[in-house]
C-alpha cells in the first residue's frame, strides 16, 4: 500500500490543479501540468509509469470541460496527439537525464503541444485558412479571447516549473561526476 501512496498522491495533486485551472481560467490560462507531467514520466520512470498522467488526465479531462462548457468531442485528439509528442520527446531523452536537456525538452514539448492544438484551432475555427489565419491561430487568436500567445508563455512557464519540481522530487541537486542529477536516497 504504502508504494502506491505517492503515485496516488500525485494523481489527486495532479487532478486538483486542473479542477482549480477550470474554476479560474483567466488566472493563468494554459498553465497545466499534464504535459510535462507525460514527458518526465517518459524520460525518467519509463512507460510503465506512464499511467499516473494519463489517470490524473482522464480522471479530469471530463470534469474540466464540464466546468468549462466544452462538449466531449473529437477534439480530444489533437491533446492525445499533443500527449503522444510529449511522450515521445521524454522517451529520447531518457538516456541524457541532465537538467539543462530536461528543461530544453520541457520547452519543446509546450512548443509541441502548443501548435498541435493550435493547428487544430486554425482548421477548426473561424480563421481565414491562409498563412496569416494560421499565424494570427499561432499569435493574437481570435478577437475577443485571451491572446493565444499567453498560452504559449503559461504552457512554457508550467512545463518548466513541473519539471524541475518533478525532478527536484525525483533526485538531489547534487551532480554527479558525469553531470546528472544524483538519484534521491532514500533513508529507512
């Protein structure tokens, strides 16, 4: 019992954040964990692990777009597509575990995310689809909404924040000769 306390634990951390992200969605829009949560799962647990995420989001998923008055449509695959990419840049990474990598590949999975879901967007919605429709899906979004820019910032900040802190939770900051952070020890 007491090995899946912590894995449960994050699960409900992880649930929590997005049910508080759906109540306050001008707060800090696009500022989640799931991302990065799939991707250090992937760099640093392995894929066995990857059920924790993927718990906590499909144990969400239905409540925060109910809260958020989005039907459960097919859109939905374009966040799996976004999930699978985080996946896949955390699986590359797994051999090269140091911070600065980590944190790069933070970044690159909310670039990633970003403009899956975005790309979606443009096709989706009421954008001209030219080049400047998909750069304005890309920048400014549509008039009367959050600027889709700051998704882009939050989604960036949140990833890099969630991975350190799964980091920081996973390891010590101490290095190691080669410049890995050292596994955590634990104490009995």
């Amino acid at each position: 019992m007491k090995k899946a306390l912590l894995p449960l634990l994050l699960v409900g951390l992880l649930v929590a954040f997005r049910l508080m992200a759906a109540w306050w969605p001008n707060a800090m829009p696009g500022f989640e964990p799931m991302s990065a949560m799939f991707f250090c799962a992937a760099a640093c647990l392995g894929l066995r692990w990857l059920w924790v995420p993927a718990v906590a989001w499909l144990g969400s998923y239905p409540i925060t777009n109910a809260i958020k008055g989005y039907p459960l449509d097919w859109q939905i695959l374009l966040v799996l597509i976004g999930f699978a990419l985080a996946i896949g840049l955390g699986w590359l990474l797994r051999k090269n575990r140091k911070l600065l990598p980590m944190l790069g590949g933070a970044i690159g999975v909310a670039l990633l995310f970003y403009t899956v879901t975005n790309l979606g967007s443009w096709l989706l919605a009421p954008y001209p689809k030219t080049w400047a429709g998909f750069w304005q899906a890309q920048t400014v979004g549509l008039p009367g909404y959050i600027p889709a820019w700051v998704f882009l910032k939050n989604a960036i900040m949140a990833n890099l924040i969630f991975t350190a802190l799964f980091l920081l939770g996973q390891r010590q900051w101490a290095e190691t000769p080669s410049g890995e952070l050292a596994p955590a020890r634990v104490r009995h």
